[in-house]
C-alpha cells in the first residue's frame, strides 16, 4: 500500500514570495489534514477536509494561507505572501474516515525555509 | 493553559531502563488518545492508541489513561537506543474531529 505522498521535500524562498506544496492521500482515505510543525514544537492543525469538505480551518491564517483539496484527492497548500515565521516543517496526514479513534497516517513533510 | 501538555525533556535513560512519559490534556470530553513517535527529521508514526481507563500494552510499550484525572502516560520496558526519539501525546477532541498534538517529549537512550 502506497503512503502519503508529498512534494517537494525541501523549499527555500525568500520572505514576500509565494510557495505550493501538493498532498496525494493514501487511496481511500476520506480524510486529508495539514499540519504545520516548528521546530521544537508538535504539529498544529492547520486544516482538515472531509472529502473536499473543510471540516476545520480555525488556526488556518487565512490572509495569507489557503488550501483546496481537488476531487476529494489531492491537495495543495499554498502560502501568499510568505513571512519569515512560516520556516516549518508542512505535513500532510490521511485517514480512512476521521472517525474518533482514527491513527493517521503522515507524509514525508515539506521542509520550508523562509529567508 | 495548552490543549496537550508535556515535558519537552530531554529525558535520558540506560539502555534495558524503563522510560515513563507523560502527558495530561485539557478538553474533559476527549475519548480518543495516541502515542506518536517521531525521529529526527522524519514525520510522526502511531505507536499507540488507548481509549479505555486502565492500561494496554503491546509489546514492550505499554499506555495508560486516567480520565478522572486528565493524564495519558506511555511506559517503555528494556529501553533500546533504537527507541531515543520525541514521543508525541495526540487527543482527539470532544466530538471526535481535531487530533491535538503536544509539543513532544525528547527521549534519549544511552547505550
């Protein structure tokens, strides 16, 4: 069974510019979160679809974050404009159906730095 | 007052110790609780979950919760240097619909 799929690995931008990184889920999986991970820190929830429903965007920074989840599939995470406290590490993470008692299952991450 | 709390360590142990970590949460109506372990420079892995009162062993990891008390905590038998990692306490919030990590406890195991 294939895993959580994510790129690109690694990205350096400089503050102000724009950046995308794209999440394939593990087949089947209804749910699709994004989580963002400052070193040091646990993952923060950032948004979590059902589907290509957005069940939580509530700690998402919407002036300058968005996300979309095309087909209930995939989906893209972008950042416009960047700002230096955005260098984290982005994780993508699936589950079956988001049920309570759900593991989920994490990607590779995208590591972003902001210069 | 956080959501998920832990100590952020380092906590050292000797090889084939027991290592206890601990974590106590916020949200009284949370059911659902995880342990994740994350080695550096890689992504969080579910090596528990627990959603009864009591304790659940599984090999040489064993959870233990105490709702009454708000506190998850995951003992380690034999510990391996293999098992130095941040241990990860995750709940799943009242409704079932937000995992909510702590910031992670750092774990060393010196051989």
């Amino acid at each position: 069974e294939a895993g959580v799929a994510q790129s690109p690995r690694y990205k350096i931008i400089e503050k102000r510019q724009s950046v995308a990184f794209w999440c394939n889920p593990i087949s089947g999986h209804a749910t699709l979160y994004w989580y963002q991970q400052i070193l040091g820190q646990g993952p923060k929830l950032l948004i979590q679809f059902q589907n290509n429903g957005v069940v939580d965007d509530s700690q998402l920074p919407k002036d300058r974050f968005s996300a979309e989840r095309l087909k209930g599939v995939d989906s893209t995470l972008k950042i416009q404009p960047a700002k230096l406290e955005d260098s984290a590490v982005y994780l993508c993470a699936s589950s079956l159906e988001g049920g309570f008692g759900e593991k989920l299952f994490f990607g590779s991450g995208t590591q972003l730095s902001v210069l | 007052q956080k959501e998920v709390e832990q100590n952020s360590g380092p906590l050292s142990v000797p090889e084939g110790a027991i290592a206890s970590l601990n974590c106590t949460y916020s949200d009284r109506g949370s059911q659902s609780f995880f342990w994740y372990r994350q080695y550096s420079g890689k992504s969080p892995e579910l090596i528990m979950s627990i959603y009864s009162n009591g304790d659940k062993e599984d090999g040489r990891f064993t959870a233990q919760l105490n709702k009454a008390s708000q506190y998850v905590s995951l003992l380690i038998r034999d510990s391996q240097p293999s098992d130095s990692a941040t241990y990860l306490c995750a709940v799943r919030n009242t409704g079932g619909f937000k995992t909510i990590f702590g910031a992670g406890t750092r774990l060393f195991v010196k051989a």
